[in-house]
C-alpha cells in the first residue's frame, strides 16, 4: 500500500509555493516599511498556552488541537494560531515592560479541522502583533497595513473589511448575560451546536450557519449597544481615522471571533470568491491577555492572515506570482560537451548574480532537450556539442523568437547574457 500524505495535510508544489514566496516577499517589504520586526517561536508549546489563552471553551481548544504528551509525560501541542506563542515568547524574553514592540512572524499552524477547499489541517499564516499602545491610532495603522498588502498583492478589489468592537471584559459579560436570557426562550428551536454553546460559548451563537438560529438572532440583543463608554469612543475614534484616509469597511455587530482573548475592536478581511473560507485575515485587540498569561498588563493589537486562502485567491487570477523559472537553459550532446555544460553553468552563476541558469542533466535526445528549453520558459538555449567544444564555442538559440541560432566564442557570451538581464 502506498503512504499518502495526511489527511488535511498540503503539499505545497511549485506553483503553490511560488505564489507563497511572492507573498512572503510582498509581506516582508510592507512589515519593514511600518517598522516591523521579524521573529519567530515554536511549534509546539505547552498545552496550557493555549488553554488558557484560545479559551477552554472555543471550537479550536475543544476539538482541534493537535495535543499529546511528550516522552517526559509533559501535555504538549502543535501551537494552533500564532498569538500566544508570541505573547509567550515576548513577556519571557522582557521584550514587553515599558516597550513598544510591533513585531510579525510566519509559519506553520495545525487545526484538526474538517478539511476543505481553503481550510487544511496544517496552513500557513502570517501574523503581525503590537504591544504597548492603547489607542485607536495604531489599530487603524495595521488595518492600513494590511490594505497595503491586499493592494500591492492585487487582491485589493477581492476582499472587504468587517469591522466591529467587544467592548470591554465587563461590557462583553452583560452582552453574554443578555443573549443568553434572550436565546433560552428559544433553546429548543436553536440547532443542537448553540445549545450546547448557550451554556460554553454563547457569542458563538452567533456565528451559526443554521438558518432557524440565524431568524431568531434577527431579533437578538446587539453587542455595540452593550459597550462602555471608553470602547464605544476607542471605535468612534478609530471609524473616524478609517473615514480620514480614505478606508472602505462595514461594521458588521456579529464578528466576535474564535478565540476567547479580544476585547474593543476586532476585524476580519472576507472575501466571496472562496466560497465557505471566505475569512482571509482576523485579529484585534487583546488588552487582558498578557496579564492573563502572568505578564503585567500590556494593551495588545494583531492580526494574521492565511497564506493558504490569499494563495487560492490569486490563483484565481493569471501572472500573479511573476516571471517564468529561469533565463538560461544549457543543452549538450556527448559527454565532453556535458562535461563543460556544467562548467559553464557554474561561470555564469559566478559571474550573474541575477541569471537563473538550468542546465540539463541526463542525456538524451538534443530535440527532446531543446523540447524542455522550451518549456522552461527560458529566454535563450546555450548549446554545446563535439564540435563547439573543439571549436571552444558555445550555440546561441533564441527560444523567444524565430531568429535563425548563431555560433560566439565564450568570450562574446557576457553580451548575449547582458542583454537577457536588460530585457527582463
Ligand atoms: P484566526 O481567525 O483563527 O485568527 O486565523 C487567522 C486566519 O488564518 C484566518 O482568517 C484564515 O485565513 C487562516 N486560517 C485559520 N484556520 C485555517 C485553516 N484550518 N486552514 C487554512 N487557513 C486557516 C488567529 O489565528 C489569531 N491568532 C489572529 C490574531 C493575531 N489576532 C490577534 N493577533
């Protein structure tokens, strides 16, 4: 029997990855450039982390993580998101007192979720966290941030920012309290997932897809009618700073997010053409949740993205990920030539920085390798056979155009090879 990769696990193929890197590329500039640092923590953290931060009673504490016990007996887990790993990592390493930190990472995620198009057991995203700043100024600068990367990315038309506010711990309580009250009148017409979260996770409530639920929520308590006076001014203010530059968004009361540490304002970038996982982007604030986690109180704002989502959003689209493979595709008959292809391979690296060069390895036909310098999307073929060899000359074949190939000596090739880079 074959081994297959598990379930809900992705290989990621060329093109896939590429797409990855150019947004990986994109991300690194645009993080630089609003004074970002980069940084990275582990995979696997102590289960308690996450416990105690995701909340015991979110769909991903519940039934998604990937726990087990190391050889020590010690409960560990495959860090489901990236926030308190972060978080974890920063108050351990003083990077949190009397600091300002705008840091972001990327990496791997594990969710033993039921997969589908856009939601794997193992993604990607990448995630920006700030500390130490309370204000609406700097929630409005990361949702600039991140508007940046749709537009340079070419999604910007795709994807439409829902934006909404918890309020704080308290005002959040005496919403729950509210639809509760208001929700148990209707227990038993609610599907059996919100009865069961009537008494766990109410706000998720909102969240049903079940349109029997969703009727009764038409006539539920809002959460924005519930906010202390501080959060309704921390999300008029920042409304105001969306409205200044300019920023489209919708105030959407039912966003309340997965995962149990927000509070005021919280986000999500949607978008339609993924069907379901139509969610490529959420955070907020999470003012309690370094405290919470053993810290001193630290005001905290973030957000991540899924790579895997953004990278189905432009495949959709052509020519997002830029440029073929290589420039230069080497191809030689007998093994001296074959000898000297490699050679040749090795100067012009040497030599160009930029050139990306493959040359082919494993003999064969000289059609059937012209047949692959054609596929590779390289510009032009150098070809060695016996006579180039003794002749110290190398072919030059324009793959591009019909132009009839010519013979240069090595010398004359940093022209030929000149003018490749300037055409790019
Ligand atoms: P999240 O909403 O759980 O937030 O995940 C963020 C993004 O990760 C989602 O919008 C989605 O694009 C992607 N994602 C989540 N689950 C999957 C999956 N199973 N397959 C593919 N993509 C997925 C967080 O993780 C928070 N830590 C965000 C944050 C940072 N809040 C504050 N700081």
């Amino acid at each position: 029997m074959k081994i297959q990769a598990v379930r809900g696990m992705q290989d990621l193929l060329p093109e896939k990855q590429k797409i990855f890197r150019h947004v990986d590329d994109v991300v690194r500039r645009i993080f630089s450039a609003y004074g970002y640092s980069e940084v990275d923590f582990p995979v696997i953290e102590y289960t308690q982390l996450f416990s105690r931060s995701v909340g015991e009673a979110t769909d991903i504490v519940e039934k998604e993580m990937y726990t087990f016990d190391d050889r020590s007996g010690d409960s560990v887990t495959l860090r489901p998101e990236g926030t308190a790993g972060c978080v974890r990592m920063a108050q351990e390493n003083g990077l949190l007192f009397n600091q300002i930190q705008r840091l972001w990472y990327s990496g791997p995620m594990f969710r033993y979720e039921r997969p589908q198009k856009g939601r794997y057991r193992q993604f990607s995203q990448v995630g920006g966290e700030c500390f130490g700043m309370a204000g609406p100024d700097i929630d409005a600068e990361l949702l600039f941030l991140t508007a940046r990367i749709w537009q340079e990315l070419g999604v910007a038309d795709q994807v439409t920012l829902e934006l909404n506010s918890m309020g704080s711990v308290e005002s959040r309580k005496a919403y729950e309290r509210s639809l509760v009250e208001f929700l148990s009148r209707f227990r038993s017409s609610l599907d059996p997932d919100s009865q069961r979260r009537l008494d766990s996770n109410p706000l998720r409530i909102l969240d049903s897809k079940d349109p029997n639920t969703q009727a009764i929520l038409s006539d539920a308590p809002v959460l924005i009618d519930f906010l202390d006076r501080e959060s309704t001014e921390h999300f008029a203010q920042l409304r105001q700073m969306l409205d200044d530059a300019q920023m489209a968004y919708e105030v959407n009361p039912t966003i309340v997010r997965g995962l149990d540490y927000y509070n005021r304002t919280v986000f999500e970038w949607t978008t339609r053409a993924l069907g379901a996982q139509g969610t490529v982007c959420g955070g907020g604030r999470y003012d309690g949740l370094v405290e919470q986690l053993g810290g001193r109180p630290t005001p905290a704002v973030g957000f991540a993205m899924g790579l895997d989502r953004l990278a189905l959003l432009m495949l959709e689209q052509t020519d997002t990920a830029g440029g073929s493979g290589i420039d230069v595709f080497i191809a030689s008959m007998g093994d001296a030539a074959r000898a000297r292809a490699l050679l040749l391979g090795e100067q012009l690296r040497d030599q160009f920085q930029d050139v990306r060069v493959q040359v082919h390895c494993g003999g064969g036909k000289f059609k059937a390798q012209l047949k692959k310098a054609d596929q590779s999307g390289a510009q032009i073929a150098l070809i060695l056979g016996e006579d180039e060899v003794k002749a110290g000359e190398i072919t030059v074949k324009n793959l591009r155009d019909e132009s009839d190939q010519y013979r240069i000596t090595g010398k004359n090739l940093d022209k030929v090879i000149d003018k490749i880079v300037l055409s790019r």
